[in-house]
C-alpha cells in the first residue's frame, strides 16, 4: 500500500548497482526513471498540486512537471499571481474545448452549450483557455521530484525492486545489443524486470479506510449529483442524506433493536 513517502532517485542508482552491478551515469538514470514513472502510469504515487498562471494573447505555460491535468479553474477578482497564492478571488470551473476554432475562441464569448463560457486546450507546452487574458488554476497529478527536480520513487519494496530492474534492463539491453552481454543473463533480467513492473502497477488500491469510505459516498448515490463539476465535485466524499417515509404517521423511520449477548442462550 502506498503510504506517500518516497526515496531519492539515488536510492534506486545504489540499489541497482548493488543488485547488478552495472556502472550507469547520471544522466541515463535520470531519464530511463522518469521512463519507468511515465509507463507505469500510477494516479496514486503522482502528487496532486494547483498551479496558478498568467495568461497573456491567450495561451499560458504548461508546469514543467505535468503529468495529466485533473481540472482547470479560472481565476476572477485578482490582477496579480501572488493575490491568487494568496487566497484571493473567485473559481468557476472551466472544460474542455470541443470547438475546432478553439485557439480564435477569445475573440467570441458566445458558447450555446453550458451557462459556462470558458474552455481551454492544451498543446505545444501551454494551455490555450478562450480568454485571451487574465488568470488559470490548474489541479494536476506531478512526477514527485525532489528539491534538485530529479524524480522519487514510492518508498514501497514493490516500486524499488520495479524501479531499479528498469533501469538495469535498459542497461543490460545495451549491453545484450554490443554482444557484451549473454542471451541468459538478459533473458533473466527481462523477466525478473516483468514481474517487478507488474507488481508495482497492480498496486493501485486506495490508501487507508477513508480513502474507501470517501470512495463508497461518491459511488453509492440514489441521486446521482449531476452538477458536482460545477463545485468542483466539492463534498463527493459526503454520504447521501435519505429521507424516507413511514407508513403511519408515528415513525417515519422503523426502529432498529440490538439484542445484547447476554440474553442469548
């Protein structure tokens, strides 16, 4: 289960090296990382942060560390981003452009399909929102990295043992490629290198009881909430409130008795 703490890239470079031995730089392990973090493709070892930005001739840079936006918000009742980091000013939800004039949209307020007049795209490393001016938040899930933005890994056996095989792999595939390695030995990486990834990614449960609970409340629902995006889906994680009627005036909810264990015989 993943608990939120992570480890250093690093950890992973000397768990590999004592593992296998295998002299690899920085640079490349650096980067087959991020490979191994991209292809997992695990929601819950991504942290969730809200990035304010600056729209100017209306597109506004993407974060360096996206990897999938959840919302986007704009932002109203602020001129500066430091009001916005701040706590000032209103959100109301935006969505998804459907328009294939979409990057001209600005220049038209008109939208006949929501009360909401806001959209935006993404693309060539900025979001295009239908405003040319003015302020976005975006909630997204980031690559966890560390203070020098390098990339962490989960501090879960499962993700070092998956993490540090990865890496070993793509070495030892070069390698293999050079004849400088034998088909046994890479055969054995590759498949140990499997079996680790697979166990990492099937880790995807929610983290503690309350996760699950706050799952149930927002699945289980008589009525289905309609409007959450509007709110932001605010509260889902609330249980439902049912009123039901009784069938006599006296009790509108039937009586629930418990017998206690010592007047079982």
């Amino acid at each position: 289960m993943y608990t939120g703490n992570t480890v250093s890239y690093k950890a992973i470079m000397d768990k590999q090296l004592r593992d296998f031995g295998f002299d690899i730089d920085d640079e490349s392990g650096l980067e087959w990382l991020a490979e191994f973090m991209a292809h997992t493709k695990v929601g819950v070892v991504m942290e969730s942060k809200i990035a304010h930005l600056s729209v100017c001739d209306g597109r506004a840079d993407l974060p360096f560390d996206l990897f999938k936006i959840v919302q986007t918000a704009k932002l109203e009742g602020i001129e500066t981003i430091e009001q916005a980091e701040c706590g000032e000013g209103t959100k109301s939800p935006m969505r998804w452009s459907t328009d294939n004039f979409h990057s001209e949209y600005h220049k038209d307020d008109r939208d006949y399909t929501t009360e909401s007049a806001d959209t935006y795209t993404v693309g060539q490393g900025f979001i295009f929102p239908s405003f040319s001016k003015g302020f976005l938040a975006v909630a997204y899930e980031a690559i966890p990295t560390d203070a020098n933005g390098a990339p962490t890994i989960p501090a879960d056996q499962s993700w070092l043992e998956a993490a540090s095989h990865y890496i070993a792999f793509k070495e030892a595939r070069k390698r293999w490629l050079r004849d400088a390695l034998s088909d046994k030995k890479y055969a054995t990486i590759e498949r140990d290198k499997e079996w680790y990834f697979a166990q990492a990614v099937n880790t995807k449960f929610p983290q503690n009881v309350d996760q699950m609970e706050s799952m149930k409340n927002a699945t289980i629902r008589t009525i289905p909430d309609i409007q959450a995006h509007a709110s932001f889906f605010a509260n889902m994680q609330l249980p439902e409130k049912r009123n039901f009627r009784g069938t006599n005036t006296s009790s509108t909810v039937p009586e629930t008795t418990t017998q206690s264990n010592s007047n079982i015989a």
